[in-house]
C-alpha cells in the first residue's frame, strides 16, 4: 500500500546545498523492502502532504472504461480474420493469392502501428495528460474507421484503417494502463487483470457478432456499427481523472514549454533492472505469437480442413482471460520486483508449449496445449504494468511502458514472417514451432537477472545512506569537540 509520508519543514535532501531550494515540484516515490512504497507529494507551502492511493471509488469506474478500451481495441484488432475474407470478397476474389497478400498487410501494419506509436503516446500522455490524449486518440480511431467504410479499394485503407485507425487506437490503449496507478496501489495487479480481461471477452463474442453483421448488412455498415464501439471509448476517456500530481512545466526562463526531461524521460534508463526487461520482453516476442498466427495453418495441414480450429481459438481466449483474473490477483500477494518471476514461468511455459505443438498427433492433445498457452498468455499481459510500477516508480511508468510496447512492435512484427519463410522453405511448420519455443525460454532466462539486480541496488543504497549518515555524525562530533576547544581557550584568555 502506498502510504503518505510528511517530512519535517526544516529537513533538506541529502546532498542539497543550503543556498539553494530542493525541487518542489516532483512527487518522490520511495520504494519499501516489501515492495510498497510512499509517494510524497510537495504542497504549495513549505511541508508536504501525503497521497494516498484510494484503492476503489472513482477507480472502480476508471477500471471500467480502462477495460471497454481494452476490449474494443484488440477485441477488433483480433476480429480483423473475419473482416479480411469480407475484404477479399469486396474487392476480388478469395482465392486470388496476391490479393490475399496485400489484404493481410492491412492488419499487419494496423496491428503493429498500434504498439510502434507507444513512445510518442507516453510522451503526449506525460505533457497532456491521460485524459487528453485518450480522448483525443478515440476520437482520431472513430474517423479513420468511419472513413474505411467508406473506401472502395484496397488502397486507402492502408492509410484509414492501417494508419489512421490504429494510431488513434495506440493513444486511447496506453493511458488506460497508465491512469489505473493513479487509483490502485495493493489491488493494481487484479485491477489490471480485469481490464485485460476486457479484451478476451471482446475477442471471443466479436467474431460471432461480425459474422451476423456483415451476413446480414455487409461489410461497409458493419463498420460504421463498430465505430459505435469507438465512441462509447472516447466517452469513457472522459473518466480519466489524474490524481498524481504532474510536474511544473516552466523552465526557470519562464517558459511554458514543456522541459526536455519530461519529452525524453531517461530516468527510466538509468535503472538497471528496466533496461534488462526492456531487452528481455522483446527477445522472448520473437518466437511468441508465432503459434497464434500459425497454429490454424498448421491444423488444416497436419487433421485436415474439418477439423474444428476455431475450438482452439475459443480454448485460448477463455483460459487467457481467466488466467488474467487469476493472476492479476496473484501478483497482488508478491513482492515487488519478484512479480517478474510470473512472467518468467509464464514464457517458460508457452515456449515449452509451443515445441509441443509439432508433437501433438491427435486433436486433444492440441487442445490442452492451447489451455495452457492461454493461461500463461494471460498471465504474461496482466502484470506487464505492475512490473513497470516496480521497477521505475508511478511518475515514470508513462515512458517506461511505451518505449516497452514500442521495443515490442518489431518482433511481434519479424517473428511470424520468419516461421512462414521456413514452412514454405521445408513444407511443414514442425521447425518453426520447434524454434519459436527458445525465444521464450531465452527471454524468461533473461528476466530472472531483475530481481537479483534490483536487490543489490537497493542493499548498496543502504550502504551508502549507512556511510552518509556515519560521516554526518562524524563531522558533528568534529564541530563539537572544535567548539569546546574554542570555549576552553577563551577562558584561558579571560583569567
């Protein structure tokens, strides 16, 4: 639990001249052994107040509109399988392979613009603020999916739905995980696996609705029907209400622009701990969603086209979102930067799981692969912002995340092109699962570095706070005995 700390009036910071002021105007977070922390928050006078987080009202509502965001954005990015057969039939064939290929990009470059744009959206979201930039980025999703309804070639939707639509996705996505640790300190984890959850429930009901819409009314009203989604997120955007207070803008010029540590924050890179897990999520991305977009090919190969793919899928969504639930909860009882261990085991399994699939010759044991695939899936997502917290404080955790999300876009983007290369290069896709299995175990491998890292930072911070603190009381033991010595001598000269 975040709790309130008041320091005394007359206290400077260690190391802080006397001449000068201490800054005012930051809110310090210290991290506790026990992986809580205190946020003190300067006041407008001379003492500082305490913040505490409310863990609930207004929050329960903020949680709500975080999760439509999480739903309606992935929920449709996911349901884009079903919008690409309407496009294929919209404009040609489904069996003109060309066209296949150019409609397939316009998910791709949807999906991956979503994640590319995070470090520009952290830093609209420090200097604008959460509310701004979420409801800001709906609102540009809103036209871009408006517009692509009303295209006629394939053409313009690169630019409408691959570009226009998913950029306003990217920033109404990341201030709904930022704006939860304004609200959530001890319930942050099962918070986050709610509004997580959002985007399973989304991606397992969509796919059932959009079938029936776009039999129903075609694919132009179906997407102006799903535009409704993106003005109820830009409503819920409008929930925002940040609570931390921000840093003070003006520079000592006077001027009201924006100072360059708060458009490029490198605090987040001097914490050792955050670099390894920026370099370890994207490493263990690599051979990550491989099975999600190869898995139904590799079933029609391996049982044929009757087989019942879409039960995989179903198994995946449901065990993802129960796994976000469950392990939402659980990271609220670990400590710290020990919850990294979650998403160790968590990569641990899916690239265990993902060597597996080859070795699966009848259907069940594919289901029971994808059970657990999806547990950890959800696992893996859930405490991705709890880790943040941990690792670079609450006034950092914008940028921490984005440049994460954004380090993430290219091996979500290089990983399956590469097994689709050696499927078509050894005609099965048995090497391919075989090697999207070490990635994950790499990356895992990796991760397991953070917790002994951040425990020896924080033991050296002791030393040096313990050597600190013997050298204050050194130098006032020094300016005593110098005192007396003053004493003794005038009364020498007196008598």
């Amino acid at each position: 639990m975040l709790e309130g700390n008041t320091a005394g009036k007359d206290e400077l910071p260690a190391g802080e001249p006397a001449g000068e002021p201490a800054e005012e105007t930051r809110p310090q977070e210290e991290k506790k052994e026990n992986g809580d922390s205190k946020v003190i928050v300067p006041a407008t006078g001379p003492e500082e107040v305490e913040f505490v987080h409310p863990e609930g009202g207004w929050g329960w509502i903020v949680m709500l509109a975080a999760m439509w965001c999480n739903g309606s954005v992935f929920g449709i990015q996911n349901a884009f399988g079903i919008l690409f057969l309407s496009l294929l039939r919209e404009f040609g064939s489904e069996n003109d392979e060309d066209l296949r290929f150019r409609t397939a990009w316009v998910g791709s470059l949807s999906m991956g613009m979503i994640f590319f744009c995070s470090p520009i959206v952290s830093v609209f979201t420090d200097v604008l603020g959460c509310r701004i930039t979420a409801v800001g980025g709906a609102a540009v999703g809103l036209v871009g999916l408006l517009a692509s309804s009303f295209v006629t070639s394939l053409g313009p939707m690169y630019f409408t739905y691959g570009i226009v639509f998913a950029c306003g996705c990217s920033f109404a996505y990341q201030p709904s995980l930022v704006i939860l640790g304004h609200y959530f300190k001890k319930r942050l984890g099962l918070v986050n696996g709610i509004v997580t959850a959002g985007s399973s429930i989304f991606t397992i009901t969509l796919p059932f609705v959009l079938s029936d819409l776009l039999e129903k009314v075609g694919l132009q009203n179906t997407m102006r029907v799903l535009c409704i989604l993106m003005f109820v997120l830009m409503l819920a955007g409008f929930t925002y209400k940040p609570l931390l207070p921000v840093k003070s803008s003006n520079t000592r010029t006077g001027s009201h622009c924006p100072p360059m540590n708060k458009i490029f924050n490198i605090n987040i890179w001097k914490s050792l701990g955050y670099r390894i897990w920026a370099f370890g999520i994207p490493a263990a991305l690599y051979g990550y969603f491989v099975p999600y977009v190869h898995l139904m090919k590799h079933v029609e190969e391996r049982f044929g086209k009757d087989a019942s793919k879409e039960v995989l899928l179903m198994c995946i969504g449901i065990t993802s979102g129960v796994g976000r639930l469950i392990f939402g909860r659980v990271a609220d009882y670990v400590n710290g930067v020990n919850k990294v261990y979650l998403q160790v085991t968590s990569f641990f399994v899916i690239g265990l799981m993902s060597m597996m699939i080859p070795l699966c010759n009848i259907f069940g044991g594919l289901i029971a692969v994808c059970l657990l695939m999806g547990l950890f899936d959800g696992c893996f997502i859930c405490i991705m912002a709890p880790i943040a917290f941990e690792l670079v404080g609450a006034e950092d955790v914008s940028q921490a995340i984005g440049f994460l999300l954004g380090l993430m876009s290219v091996p979500m983007t290089v990983g399956p092109p590469i097994a689709g290369f050696l499927r078509d290069r050894l005609g099965n896709y048995d090497v391919a699962f075989y090697l999207a299995g070490i990635p994950p175990i790499i990356g895992g491998a990796v991760l397991c570095l953070i917790p002994w890292v951040e425990a020896r930072r924080k033991n050296r911070e002791k030393e040096e706070a313990l050597s600190r603190d013997q050298e204050v009381s050194q130098k006032m033991i020094e300016h005593e005995k110098a005192q007396g010595d003053a004493q003794c001598k005038t009364g020498e000269s007196v008598l």
